[in-house]
C-alpha cells in the first residue's frame, strides 16, 4: 500500500465519520452532501496537522512495509476530524444565522 492510497483511505474514513456523527447526531447534520464536504476537509486539515507527530502516510510507509500502529492513529485522527468539522461547521452555521 503507497503513501497515495493510505491518503484517499483516510479521506473515505473521514467521509464516512462525517456522515456517521450526522446521522448519530440529527442535530450537528448538514446533509448528506454537507456531511460528505466537510469530512473530506476535517480529515485532510487534521491528519496535515497531527500528522506531524510521525503519522503521516509518508511516515506509515516509510520503511517499504506498514506500520499498523500509525495506521490505526492515522485512521481514528481522520475520523475524529471529520466529526469535528461537521460539529463546528454546523455550531458556527447556527451562530451565523442567530446573529442576521
């Protein structure tokens, strides 16, 4: 597995943990397209961010084989990005239409 694909992995787990926190939380969704927007964002902004501490794709592959442990860092930092953006994008959407 190349550096590439463990990227557009991590863009569909936070995808996919962008739709979950919608559809378990009603409350934070944005759609299913608002959902899917914002976990492709959340996921790329915060394993860019975190993924300086030595969890990057370039690091999870960085000795010709996997390192499984950075994987799963890899994968639960992109999910719980997802969720997060979802949960701030649709706070600040509610902020902003309180205040017009």
């Amino acid at each position: 597995m190349t550096a590439t694909l463990i990227s557009l992995f991590s863009i569909v787990i936070g995808i996919a943990g962008a739709n979950l926190t919608g559809f378990i939380f009603k409350k934070y969704s944005l759609g299913l397209i608002g959902n899917t927007i914002a976990g492709a964002f959340g996921s790329v902004f915060f394993i860019k961010f975190f993924g300086r501490f030595g969890f990057d794709p370039a690091a999870i592959t960085s000795l010709g084989n996997i390192n499984f442990r950075l994987f799963l860092i890899n994968t639960i930092v992109s999910f719980l990005g997802a969720a997060i953006a979802v949960i701030s994008i649709q706070k600040l959407k509610t902020k902003m239409n309180k205040h017009s």
